[in-house]
C-alpha cells in the first residue's frame, strides 16, 4: 500500500507540474538513515530562487521535527563567489560537524536538453476510423508548418544525500534524478520539486520516518 501511495503521489505531481523522478538510488548497504541536523544547499546562481528553494525544503523538514538550516544562513558569501579547492571544502565540512550536523541534501541541475513534440495529432491517438486523406490532410503540415511541432526544454535536476557522520566516511546515502519540463511557474514548480523530494525519502526511509501508512 505504501509503495502504491507513492506510485500515485509521483505520477499526480508529474501530471500537474511536467515533473517526474527518473532515478531513485539509495545506498545498498544502507537500511534505515536518521540525521539530527541537515544542511540544505541549492545551488544556483539566482539567490532569490536558493532562497526559495532552501526556505521550502527547511519548512518540510521542520514540519517532521527535523532541524534542518539553510545555507544561504550557513555559508559566507566567500564560499560561493568563486572556485574552492578540497581542502577548502573540507574546511567547511569540518565546521559543520564541529556545528553538530549530520548529513547534507545537496539539490542541482545538471543538465538541459531540448525536445520536440506533435502538437496537433495527440487528440487523434483513439480514432481507428480514419481514412487516409483524413490522415494526410490533418498531418500534412510535417512538411511546410515549422510551428507543426511543439519545442519545449527539459532540465534535469539531481538531489543527493550525503552523510558527514564523525568517524565515518563521507558517503553519499542517496540519489534522485528528476526531470522538470520547461516550468511556467518557478514557484510551483519549486513546491512540487520539493514535495516530490519529501515523498521518494519517506519512501527510502530516510532521514525521518514515513508519515505514509
């Protein structure tokens, strides 16, 4: 029943906002993941979107009694302004465990890729009565019509799960791929992004325990 709520869950929010989770990794030697305090990072160029991103993600992470903090609150402004080295990034990493946190979620796009598709045909797809004129003629713009075919970009978003115990590695506990398809409302699509993070972690039993009976 759980799986099929979260079948649903996906496929609804895929529906309404173009989003759709294509990957969905969890560290095979890894059952159960609890984590005390999360750092949220969003990387992206426009702070108005992190920000938004960040303070969505913190408020459902709160709202299931997890701390979790953003980093447009965490990172200096020194951190992001430019190329850093590992050690670097160790630094930091040792800073957030002497500030007792637990695990990173780490979301960014990795990608885009332009699509094309028929815009006029869909509506035909369940008459098996048509002749083949009327087929030529409702399609024949193929040829001449350079609006015949719908283009649309489809970026891809990765969400990671990172571990930043004391004593143990520094191991990624979980990965999600999801596609997003040229989104008209960034708010929206922020918040259906997020939803859809929430929903394939409870699923994974990570970080905080499933609200799905």
């Amino acid at each position: 029943m759980k799986k099929l709520f979260v079948v649903l869950s996906l496929m609804l929010m895929g529906g309404c906002s173009s989003i759709s989770l294509v990957e969905n990794w969890k560290n095979p030697d890894i059952v159960l993941f609890n984590a005390n305090k999360v750092l949220i990072v969003g990387m992206a160029q426009n702070n108005d979107t992190r920000e938004n991103f960040e303070s969505k993600l913190q408020k459902e992470f709160t709202s299931r009694d997890v701390e979790a903090w953003r980093s447009v609150d965490i990172f200096d402004l020194s951190l992001t302004d430019s190329r850093k080295t590992d050690k670097e990034l160790d630094d930091v990493e040792q800073s957030l465990l002497d500030k007792d946190f637990d695990a990173i979620l780490l979301t960014k796009i990795i990608g885009s890729e332009n699509r094309e598709s028929f815009v006029k045909s869909i509506s035909r797809w369940d008459d098996h009565q048509s002749r083949f004129n009327d087929d030529y003629l409702e399609h024949q713009g193929i040829y001449y019509d350079d609006n015949y075919y719908e283009k649309f970009t489809i970026y891809h978003a990765e969400t990671t799960l990172y571990c930043i115990c004391e004593g143990k590695e520094r191991a990624m506990i979980w990965r999600g791929i999801i596609e997003i398809t040229e989104p008209n409302n960034i708010d929206k699509a922020i918040k259906d992004y997020v939803k859809m993070i929430i929903v394939a972690m409870e699923d994974q039993d990570l970080v905080f325990t499933s609200q799905i009976e």
